[in-house]
C-alpha cells in the first residue's frame, strides 16, 4: 500500500514544534497511546523511539498505528492519520533524537534511560488523514 501524500500544511507542522500522539496496539487488542516529539522525511511521518519500547514491539508485531498532529499555536486545529509504519531503522537514531531534541527543547538530547539504549526511527506512511480546524 502507497499511502496517501501529506499535505503542506502537515508537513510544516511535522518540520516545527508540533504536539504529536502516536497509538499502537497492545498483544490484547487494546489501543496504548504515547505522546512523542515528530518529524518528516517529507513522505512519512517519523517518529524516534527506543528498542524494546512498547511502541516499538506493538509495531513490529501489528504496523498499524493512528498519530494526531497538533498546531502548538492552535491545539484545536490538527492532523488525525491512520496510517502504517513501512520502516523501523535503528541506522541514524541517536543523531536524529539530537536534531529533534535541539528542535524542540533548543539543547541536546538528555539521554534519560541511559546512552546505551537503541534508538529505533519509525517511518510511518498514512493510509488515511482528516484536518481539524
């Protein structure tokens, strides 16, 4: 599956500051929710996580994800995908974590569960999107 292209106006919010959510699923079918920093590759809506994360073994059993995109400027107005992750690469992870973590808290990445954790990044095409606002 294709997906669907991302519109401009999705594309500057991934490429800012944007509020971002990500839900996967559970083993148990039940829906586990994770507010996340985001990104773009300009097709794929990236996200960068951890090896053996929650999210990141929901998606490697079940790639189906849904991630809401909010305007930090208007919470109301946002981005609700459905979509699928079509890759998990951990080949650039920690440099990506440092260029979100200056994008979003202006200083380098803390590293809070330690540098010897993996970093995974998620690309995430949409099958689906819906506007808000």
């Amino acid at each position: 599956m294709r997906g669907v292209d991302l519109p401009d106006e999705l594309l500057r919010l991934l490429r800012g500051r944007a509020t971002c959510y990500l839900a996967t699923t559970m083993p148990d079918g039940s829906p586990q929710l994770t507010q996340t920093w985001v990104d773009t590759d300009g097709r794929h809506i990236v996200i960068n996580t951890v090896e053996g994360f929650q999210k990141t073994r929901n998606v490697e059993r079940d790639p189906r994800v849904a991630v809401t995109v909010a305007d930090p400027q208007d919470p109301a107005r946002y981005f609700a995908v459905r979509g699928h992750v079509v890759a998990a690469s951990t080949e650039g992870g920690a440099e990506h974590i440092e260029v979100l973590s200056q994008r979003y808290t202006g200083a380098p990445y803390p590293w809070f569960g330690g540098r010897e954790q993996v970093r995974v990044v998620l690309s995430i095409a949409a099958d689906r999107l819906h506007a808000i606002g």
